[in-house]
C-alpha cells in the first residue's frame, strides 16, 4: 500500500487573521503618530512631549505657510482616517475570532500555575516556543488585556470626538480631561504591547513568518503522539 505524504506544514493563522493583522498595524501607526502630533498641540502633562519626526501631520513651516496652521489639522485628518480602518477592519477580526470561536480557543483558559511558569521562564530568557499553534499564559493575558485597551480608546476616542452627542461617556470619564487621560492611558498599553509584541517577534523570528504566510512546519510531537 502507498503512504500518502503528509505536508511538513500545518495552518496556524488564517487569511482573514493575517490580513487583519497587518491592515491594525497600518491603522496603529497611523493612529498613534498623528495622536502624537494632536497631542504636542494640547499637551496633558507638561513633561511629555513627543519627537516631532515620530508623529503624523506634516512639516510645521510648511503647513503654517500653506493654511496658518502647523499640523494639527493635518493630524486629525489622519487620526479620523486611521480610526476608521481601526474600528472596520478591528470589527472584521472580531466576528471572525467570536463566530470560528477562535478567541476563545487560542486565548482561553488562563491558568495562574501556567502564567507563573511562563513569566518565570521568560525571565531567565528561555524563550523557546516550538508549538506556535499555541499560545502561552502570558501571550493570552497581552493579547485580551491589549484588545480590551483598544475597546477602550474607541469608546473614549469617541467621547473625544463627539463629546455632546456622547456626554455620557464625558461623564463617566470625570469630564473632558478625564476621557483625555483614559486614552492617553490606553495608547500607553498599546504602545508598549507593540514593543514587546516586536522584541518576542525578533527574538523568535518563526512567528513573523507565520503572520505572512500562514503557515508552520509541524510541532514536534512527544512519543505517543501529544502536540507540546
């Protein structure tokens, strides 16, 4: 009898999931640059400033020669442009991952001996991750606690941009600042998530290729046959 050959990969991320990925990266950088710029305009604290290179709206010479402005309009053009690919493209991703139950399957159960062992492994740097099908304690709590901050900078960015038609959400928020501050905060985690989320992918590179192609070579398997 002929063996069928087995295919040495497996699918770990779906079209739909990749395309997503890279269309809330574009979204991100567009957002968070010119969220940037707005805020060197109107600053919250007095001792953050950001690099003008490092944000989105255009050269301030040029835009103040052109429309007496010096990128602040610019910035939110961006912004609103951003926001909508954000909130399109993020609630794709979320049909798609509550319908195929996949958040539930890769991002669930939590257990706290697992978040133990893997913080206290990744802080002695072993960071070997043969089975990328699966996603360890502390990917899952990053990647619901970094989707919960981005829920939450839609809700307070729109309290932003619309603050009568959603004054409730002002008043939640303690007011204007207050719903400032919440998304200031929640662009802090997300900020910070894509630096961890980039240093992981650097230092263990097989998964940046599973986010282009979609596809693994197989775990390796114990004897018997049980996916590690």
């Amino acid at each position: 009898m002929i063996e069928k050959s087995v295919p040495d990969k497996v699918l770990v991320h779906p079209g739909i999931v990749r395309v997503t990925h890279w269309l809330n990266a574009v979204a991100i950088l567009i957002m968070v640059g010119s969220g940037w710029r707005i805020y060197n305009n109107v600053p919250i604290f007095s001792f953050v400033q950001f690099p003008l290179w490092a944000t989105l709206g255009g050269d301030p010479d040029l835009t103040y020669a052109r429309n007496s402005d010096v990128g602040f309009s610019n910035a939110l053009l961006w912004h609103l442009a951003g926001m909508w690919l954000f909130v399109v493209n993020g609630l794709v991703y979320l049909s798609y991952a509550l319908l195929s139950g996949r958040l539930f399957r890769k991002m669930l159960p939590i257990r706290l001996r697992d978040l133990v062992k893997t913080i206290s492994d990744t802080s002695r740097l072993r960071l070997a991750h043969d089975d990328l099908t699966v996603y360890n304690a502390v990917q899952k709590l990053l990647y619901l606690g970094v989707i919960a901050a981005m829920i939450l900078a839609v809700i307070s960015g729109l309290s932003l941009w619309k603050p009568v038609q959603f004054q409730i959400l002002i008043t939640v928020s303690q007011g204007f600042q207050g719903a400032r501050l919440v998304h200031f905060m929640c662009m802090s985690a997300i900020v910070l998530f894509l630096v961890v989320h980039v240093a992981l992918a650097l230092l263990v590179p097989q998964t940046l290729g599973a986010m282009i192609t979609g596809r693994i070579r197989k775990p390796a398997l114990h004897s018997g046959g049980v996916r590690r």
